[in-house]
C-alpha cells in the first residue's frame, strides 16, 4: 500500500502528540513523514538511511559577494540514500530471521557469538539494551561471520586506500567499517560489546584470523580515554562487562585473557628522540631528520630540522606505553571513537569563504594527521612485514562525515558508513532530548530572526550602517536580546529542577545554559556580560552572574579546551577539567575524591588562608564536584566530543556555521537524557527537551533541483577620475572627531536628540519554538510535540522607568568618560544632569511600537546602545563664552580627501556623467541614481558633483552606541561655491534621524573650524523635489517643475 495511504488522521494544533513514537528497545515500526503546509503524519515502516547535503555558501561557485558567507546556500539541498546501509539493513534482518537457513538465526556465527547475541537480545536483562546498539552490533558480526548466502551481491564496502605517496612509503589499506549512532544512543556500550565479542572468540579459536584479542580505542581527548578505562577487562567485576552484563560470569577469566589498549590520539604522535632517551637531538642528531618551518609567516622564517624517532621505535614505545602484551595475536581491531576526526586528507581546496574557521580547520587537520599516520604504522608494524597489523577498524560517531579542513567534500559521509541510527531515529525512539529551534516570531518574517543569530546580525549590522566587519560589540549589541528572552526560559526550568530537588530531599543540579562564540574577543564579551554583570549591552540575566566562592557561569577559550583534551598540567587546565567532567554531578563518580583535584584544592585553601588574601578567595570543599553548580558555560569551541553532561538544556550559537555537520555536533552537546525512566506501559521514554537559538539546524533532509550552471560575469567596468575633467575635482576634509576646550557646563539640545524605536517587529521577544522540519527544510509551525512561546513579559514587569533610568545614566556617564579623558567633565557634575535627562529621553524620546516598554531598553542590546549614542551626539560641554565644538582633522594628507584618488572596478552598471571628474557613475539603483545624476548634470547652478562611492567621504556619529559613519549619497559644490552634502532618502531606516543630526553636527563643526569652504546639508525628502530644493543653496534656479525620480 502506498506510504500516504497508510497515514493515520491528520493532527490538528490542539491535538499535538509526541514525537517519540517508538519503543528504544526494538526497531522502529513507524516514522514521522512531513510536508511542507500540511499536518505530519505517522507513516508505517523504519525511514531509509539517507543523509542530509547542504552545500556551503559560496562553495566552488566563484561568487565575489561574501556579505553573508556564513551559511548555506538557499536552494542547494538534497537528500541522498545510505545505499550501502539500506542494502546491508535489510541482510542483517533476513540473517536475524534465518530467512535462508530454515529459520535458524545468524547462521554462520561462532558458539561463543551465538551465546552473546543470546544474552544481548534477551528481554529478561536488568538493562535492555537499545535497539541502535544491537543493530550495530550485529551488522560487524555479519559482516565478519554471516555465510556467503546472506552477504553475496551486496556492494562492494570501500577500504580506506592511502595515496600515491603513502603507498610508496608502505602504507597499506585497511578494513573500516562506520556505525552512525546518534549521540546519546550508547556507543561505549557497542565498543564493549565488540570487544568481548572479538576477545572471547580468539580465545576460544586461536588460529581463527578473523578475530583479534588485541584491541586499541583511540579517542578525542583525555576526559574520554578517563570514562572509557570501564572497557578494561582487568577491572573484572567493575567493568562495564559485567555492569552492563555484556559477558556471563564464566566468560571473564576468558576476557581478561585478552587486551583492550585506551589512548587519546596525541599519544599516537610521533616524540623527538631527544625527549624520549634524553638526549640532545640536536647534538647527536639521532632519529628520523624532519625539516620544519620555524616562525611561519614571520620575518624572520627560517627551516630547522628536528629529529624524531623511527617508526619501529615509535611502535614498541607506544606498545610498552599503552600495554601490558597480554594480546597475542598479531593483528589488531582498532575503534575509533568520534571516528568524524580519523581521516586521510584529500585534494580538495579549501574554500576562502570559510576563513573565519581556518583556525578550526589547522586543528582538525593536525589531529587527522597524526591520528591516521598512527593507524597506518600499527598496520604496517603489528602483523609484521607479511601479515595486515589491523584486522579490521570500527569507527563509531554521530556524525562520521569529513569536516572542515579534510580536504574532502564537507559534509560527505565516510564510504565506509555500514550503520546508521541518526538523530531523527533517536528522537522518535526517545533516546536523546527533543531539539527545539525557532519557528516563527512576532517580526513574521520567513525565517525567524533567532534561529541563525549570525546572519540576523549580519543583516542588521549593515542595515544599521555598520559595515560588514562584525565586532564583538555589534554582536553583542544584538545578541543580548536572544540571549535574556531564552534564559528567562531557563529560570522557569530552574526554578522547576529546584523544587523537585527539595521533593526529593536532594542537593539542586542546575539545567545547563551554553553560549558558544566565534572567537575569544567574542567569547570574553559574552563572559563580562553574563559573569560580570557589565551592563553596557543591556541587563543581563542576575541568575548568571559570579560571585567569590561561587563560580557558576565559566569561560572555555579553544586554546583552553585544546589543552584539556591533551591532558595539560597547569592548574587552570586542571581545574577547568575537573568543572567540566563534573558539571551536572551532584557527587564524585564512585564517591572517590581524585587525588589530582585533592592536591589543587589544598593549593587553593592555602592561599584562601594566606595574608595575601583580600576576601576575594573562598574555602572550597574538596567534596563537592566543582562543575556541580555551574550554570552558564561561554565557550569558543563546542566543548569536548563524549562530554557527558546530561543537563544542558538551552544553546545560543553567536557564529556562523558552515554547514549542517557543525550544527548537528553544537546541538549535540544538549541531546543527552537526564532520566531514562521507562512507562512500564508504552515501554517508552517521557520527552525531554532542549531550546537552541543561533544554530540554524534542519533536520529533516530535503529535495530540490540541481543547481545549474552560473551565468557568466559580465566584464568588470574600471571606474577612474579622469585628467582631463580636473575642473570638476572635488576635495572635502577627513573628520575624525569634535572637540571644545576647558572646563565646561553640560548642556543637552534636545532638538538634536535623536528619537530611538523600539519595535518588537524587529527585535522580537516572543518566539516560538518547533521540534521538526518540513522537507523544504523550514521549521514546521505545526506538527508534533511540544511547541512553547517564549517571551519576556514576566522579566519586564521587575523593572520601573527610575531603575531604567539610572542604569542608562550610568552608561552613558561611563563611556563619555572614556571617550574624553581628561577633558571629560567630574562625573559628580556630569551624572545629574544625565540622570534627569535620561528620565527625560525615556518619556518624550522613545517610539514605542507594539507593545514595546521603557524597560526594553535595558532588556535588548540594540536598544540600549541606541539610547546612548542619541543622548550622547546631543551631550555639550559649555559655558557663555563657549563658542561650540570643532571638527578634528588630521594634518596633511590624511585629513583631506579628493576625488582625484578614486580608481576601482565594478561589475555593477554605469551611467555616463558630465559636470564629474569621474568617467561614470554606479548605478546601485534601477533608476533613481540615475535620473539625480542627469538632474545634477542639467543644473544651471551646479558646478561639480560626485556620488559618494568608495571616495572615503563619511561622517562619524554613535549608531547603537557604537562609533559608526555614514556615508552620504552626493556631494554637490553649486554656483555659490558652497559645498551641498545630498542624502536622498529612498528606505526609511531607524537611524535616519540620528544620520541627519550626525550630518548637521559634521557641516556646524567644519564651518567653524574655517579653511575648508562652506559646507551645506541637504535631505531631500521626495526624490522628486531634488532640483527645486537644490535651489535653495544655487544662484542659478531649477525652474522645471518637479523633476520625477522613480
């Protein structure tokens, strides 16, 4: 029967049901299937293996316009088959019911696997085991074990081949095989299972090659390789063999007979011979010489060789280091976990619209690198000169796809995928938390304005004027409202965790809010905001903020978090592990204090003890995990791969992403369950839930048509200033502040304050939030699950138009300070003039659109860095003998400007131009630039003019608080010799007024500086009345009518 005419009745917006539909422990019968503008339904049967292939944008595609090279492009999306995954499926499925073997099960498997999978699958277990974990299970042992019956004609499993240069170098190819497993689907336990499986047979059979009893996982980082020491046989009873009864009892003598090897992949790089024997390299040069580049990109770059040692000694270092030879067959079964980091590199170039990750990039190249180099010299070495060294290789990840500085195609999964248990398959199966994204919000644009922050910034920042380099003050100057509207949402499920805590007679755990930023600039913005209580980009949430002795929001920088993964031993680095591995732990794993985290806390009471102590150092309980009550983490990197934290519940992403694999990893450090308390009835997990803003993630894969080939670029026009029209040359000065002298009154003209609006249609604050996707990729505004609103109403009532008052006077005080230093005026003289005057601003200035209030200026960025860039353009220090403020220009060249210095090129079109030093005129409009410029040419009482485009010709003003310029359309000098600066207004924007007040501040300070002509302002409100109000500043007048520019 034809999938649609399977579904159930339609759900409707009052009957909303649960997107997990399926039982963890068997596998899944049903799925839900949705299309765009129509209710999801419950289709009958698994979902196909396919994954999701976004294209990033700009990739390949020679576009030169980068304004918004952050994400995806908006109609390069396609879904593809797993077609290796859905043939093996379906085999695995048939060989589970002995379709081909009279209806014996795993035909072709081994006694000892036959009595695992026995155990494993038996419904009398104290801890059933997930169907994602069964599944990948027994997809390796049929691969390895199931008769030719069940495996002849499935395609070909690609081998992981090394190049040319590799091969010449004896590397060999190797057997790896990929389970896709959603985060949070149990891999340790697959890796436990396999090794048992793998062990127990080699012992059982020892001259059976198909096995090995020797076992290496290699894994991201120290805090992983820590949690994975489970899987150690020798820890007998305390294993996780017998924790999670994996083995029978009798079979463990069996086990320990074996080795399971555990190593972060630093430990499989190579050592300079002098820091393994002591010795200097450089003076007995032993080793393999390598040459590497010293003080690259630098002046002084120079080539050094260093000597490291030879594969033959790196092998029995690492063979002495890791283990103890129990293992005695001469081939390996390696895993790799978060195996996403274990790749060759390609050929594929990298792509310069990605740069604001190159720093991500060199990293994952490194590890790469050195974690596949010491695959292959295990490979080469283990079994000796005849025999492979790795028997086979299983590579377990979320996301086992090659990411940003592979060298391969982005977002392209490994060949070698054989499994796979996605995301979407968790949810349903109830294995992770429910992602919920922004859907719609109170603006009713297309794409709610929260759920790319990075783009919503972007847009914003240059709408706003603020070119297109993104500060971390910009960022913050919009992201604050984003960042307060979802933790208001993360108190209520505080104060929720709070309560069931005291029920339950129990030590609180916070939920977990997660901020994770481009960079450290960013980062430590965010930081000061949220920790610090710096109230320059709004109030920030109080339940953040750190006090001594109690740290709850922490700051994660990369270079930080590399230094965690390697196992650093500075204190900090310890320290910071330790909150990290324990954050969301009420108690120490085991009740065991480390010794470790024992030593640094008598380092640090030592000191709280000490005279030196100023009271900002407390005494810490050694007991008490220190990650135990952290409540906000601010990271540049996406914390550690396999951090099991299980309470993260809210993640605001202020980066741009590069493609849907980095979303899903963000995302994934919020996906882990906190309960997993089973309805003895539907057999199914309760739905838990976490809110995302900012990671712009879908995911449900979609269709759409190729992308056909780009129309070629047309040549690029040269634009130039022309000697033979130097008549027409005009030279304006290069303003780059104001100035007055002495000590002065304030004084505030208030017909100079610049009205700021507030607009909920711009900055929403009410969002609401969907679980799931349309295949177009969209987010679903209907459909199943919970679909919450969030907003601010509760926070805005705590304010009180005095309390918004003073803060924004404090703001204002401070940063006037700063910007002029000693010439600043007493902040005791300063601050009450300020204060009245920002009551005064709040009742007469603000335009309240919607249901906008007073307090939303403390509550949103935006707003409040626009409160105080109005107040302080119109701010005065005067006196009765003040003469006013004059410009400041720089002396000689830098302070005067001309158009004799323009020479560009475009693709843009021209318009031919004749009272211009320059050849034409880019036309960015249809049709009114162009129609002002002929106006311009035809005035009798215009001289000379020039439109404004890349001549460096910008006026400084405060645009969200921020130092910003605006960029005037023309400069016109008229029949007067008057020098006439034109805005032609064409888009009405917020800081249009405060454009214009910059404008007449600029034209009073050069006029009364004196020794640059006579300077005009001219907004011409109607395109249409550009000549007639032209007239008021030309001798000569326009006398032909109204001139029409459309």
């Amino acid at each position: 029967m034809p999938e649609a005419a399977q579904q159930d009745a339609p759900l409707t917006v009052a009957e909303v049901e649960s997107p997990i539909i399926n039982s963890p422990f068997v596998e899944p019968k049903c799925h839900w299937k949705i299309e765009k503008a129509k209710p999801p339904y419950k289709a009958e049967g698994r979902r196909r293996a396919s994954y999701f292939y976004r294209v990033p944008e700009h990739a390949g595609r020679g576009r030169a316009n980068r304004d918004q090279a952050e994400l995806f492009e908006s109609q390069a999306g396609e879904e593809v088959e797993l077609e290796i995954v859905n043939a093996i499926r379906g085999r695995v499925k048939d060989w589970r019911a002995g379709v081909h073997s009279g209806g014996v099960a795993y035909d072709g498997a081994s006694p000892v696997t036959r009595e695992l999978l026995d155990l494993w699958r038996s419904d009398q277990r104290m801890q059933r085991l997930f169907f994602a974990q069964i599944e990948a299970v027994e997809t390796i042992i049929f691969l390895v074990e199931a008769k030719d019956v069940y495996r002849r004609g499935l395609p070909e499993i690609p081998k992981d081949e090394p190049g040319l240069e590799a091969k010449a170098a004896g590397v060999r190819a190797f057997l790896r095989y990929a389970c896709k497993m959603a985060t949070g689907s149990g891999k340790t336990t697959v890796m436990g299972m396999l090794a048992a499986w793998s062990i127990l047979n080699r012992v059982a059979s020892p001259r059976d090659d198909r096995f090995s009893d020797t076992v290496l996982i290699v894994c991201p980082n120290v805090t992983i390789r820590e949690r994975l020491q489970e899987l150690d046989p020798a820890l007998g009873d305390l294993s996780l063999y017998r924790t999670r009864q994996l083995v029978p009892p009798h079979r463990m003598e069996e086990l320990r007979r074996g080795e399971v090897m555990i190593a972060n992949w630093h430990r499989l790089a190579k050592k300079e011979t002098n820091s393994v024997n002591g010795d200097s390299a450089k003076v007995v040069k032993t080793g393999e010489p390598v040459e590497v580049l010293k003080n690259a990109g630098k002046a002084n770059e120079s080539v050094e060789t260093k000597y490291f040692e030879s594969d033959q000694a790196w092998f029995k270092r690492i063979r002495r280091e890791l283990g103890s030879g129990k293992g005695r067959s001469p081939h390996w079964l390696i895993f790799n976990d978060e195996a996403h980091h274990a790749y060759r590199r390609g050929d594929a170039a990298t792509e310069e619209s990605l740069d604001e990750d190159k720093d991500l990039a060199k990293k994952n190249a490194r590890e790469a690198t050195i974690w596949i180099e010491g695959l292959d010299r295990i490979n080469k070495l283990a079994g000796g000169s005849r025999r492979r060294g790795i028997n086979l290789c299983i590579d377990l990840s979320a996301t086992p796809f090659y990411i940003q500085g592979s060298g391969n195609e982005v977002g392209k999964p490994f060949p070698w995928v054989v499994t796979d248990f996605g995301l979407l398959d968790a949810i349903e199966s109830g294995l992770v938390k429910i992602p919920q994204l922004p859907a719609r919000d109170v603006s009713g644009a297309e794409e709610a304005a929260y759920f790319n922050i990075w783009r919503w910034v972007q847009a914003k920042a240059k709408e706003d004027g603020l070119g297109t380099t993104i500060t971390p003050e910009i960022v913050m100057n919009y992201a604050s409202a984003p960042i307060n509207l979802l933790a208001q949402e993360w108190h209520e499920r505080f104060v929720e965790w709070e309560q069931h805590s005291k029920q339950q007679q129990k030590h609180p755990v916070p939920p977990v809010f997660i901020v994770v930023c481009r960079d450290t600039a960013v980062a430590r913005e965010v930081h000061d905001w949220l920790a610090n209580g710096n109230d320059s980009y709004g109030v920030s949430p109080a339940w953040f903020r750190n006090a001594p002795g109690q740290e709850v929001t922490v700051r994660i920088d990369s270079k930080v978090m590399e230094d965690i993964e390697e196992g650093g031993s500075k204190d900090e680095t310890r320290r910071l592990r330790f909150i990290l591995d324990t954050v969301g732990k009420s108690g120490w794993p085991g009740g065991k204090v480390p010794e470790d985290w024992s030593e640094l806390v008598r380092k640090h009471n030592d000191k709280v003890a000490s005279d030196d102590n100023d009271g900002s150092l407390k005494w810490v309980d050694e007991r008490v995990p220190p990650g135990r009550d952290v409540r906000c983490i601010v990271s540049v990197a996406m914390l550690a791969e396999g951090w099991d934290a299980n309470t993260v519940t809210h993640i605001v992403g202020l980066r741009p992403f590069g493609s849907q694999l980095l979303c899903e990893q963000v995302v994934g450090r919020a996906l882990r369950r906190k309960s997993y308390a089973l309805n003895e009835e539907t057999q199914m997990f309760a739905e838990e839930t976490a809110k995302v803003f900012g990671v712009p993630f879908e995911l449900i894969p979609f269709k759409v048509k190729p992308v056909g080939p780009q129309p070629p670029q047309p040549d690029p026009n040269h634009i130039y200033s022309v000697p033979e029209k130097a008549e027409y040359e005009i030279n304006f000065p290069v303003v780059s502040g104001y100035h007055q002298s002495g000590q002065f009154e304030v004084h505030i003209d208030w017909s100079k304050v610049a009205k700021v609006t507030l607009d909920p249609m711009k900055i929403p604050q009410v969002v609401e939030l969907t679980p799931l996707t349309t295949p177009d990729g969209s987010l679903a505004a209907f459909g199943p699950g919970e679909r919450p609103i969030l907003s601010l109403k509760d926070w805005r009532s705590r304010f009180r138009d005095q309390q918004v008052a003073f803060r924004l006077a404090r703001e204002i005080c401070d940063r006037w300070q700063a910007d002029n230093g000693a010439e600043a005026v007493p902040i005791h003289q300063l601050f009450p003039k300020v204060a009245f005057a920002a009551k005064r601003f709040l009742a007469e200035k603000l335009d309240r659109k919607g249901d906008s209030r007073p307090c939303d200026v403390l509550l949103v960025g935006e707003y409040m860095q626009a409160a105080i860039g109005s107040l302080l353009e119109a701010i005065k220090m005067g006196s009765a003998t003040d003469q006013g403020e004059v410009a400041i220009i720089p002396q000689g060249a830098a302070g005067r400007g001309s158009t004799i210095y323009v020479d560009f090129h475009t693709t843009k079109p021209i318009y031919p131009v004749t009272r211009c030093h320059l050849n034409a005129m880019v036309a960015d409009t249809k049709k009114w630039e162009q129609s002002a410029a002929f106006l311009l040419d035809s005035h009798s009482g215009v001289k000379r003019w020039v439109k404004n485009d890349r001549l460096g010709f910008t006026i400084p003003y405060r645009q969200r608080g921020l130092l910003a310029r605006y960029i005037p359309d023309f400069i016109v000098v008229t029949d007067r010799d008057e020098n006439v600066i034109v805005e032609i207004k064409g888009q009405v924007t917020d800081d249009a007024d405060a454009k214009a007040k910059a404008a007449e501040r600029w034209v009073e300070a050069v006029n009364r500086l004196g020794g640059h002509g006579v300077w005009r302002y001219l907004l011409v409100e109607d395109p249409g009345r550009l000549g007639i109000q032209l007239n008021e500043f030309t001798s000569s007048k326009w006398d032909e009518g109204p001139f029409q520019l459309t």
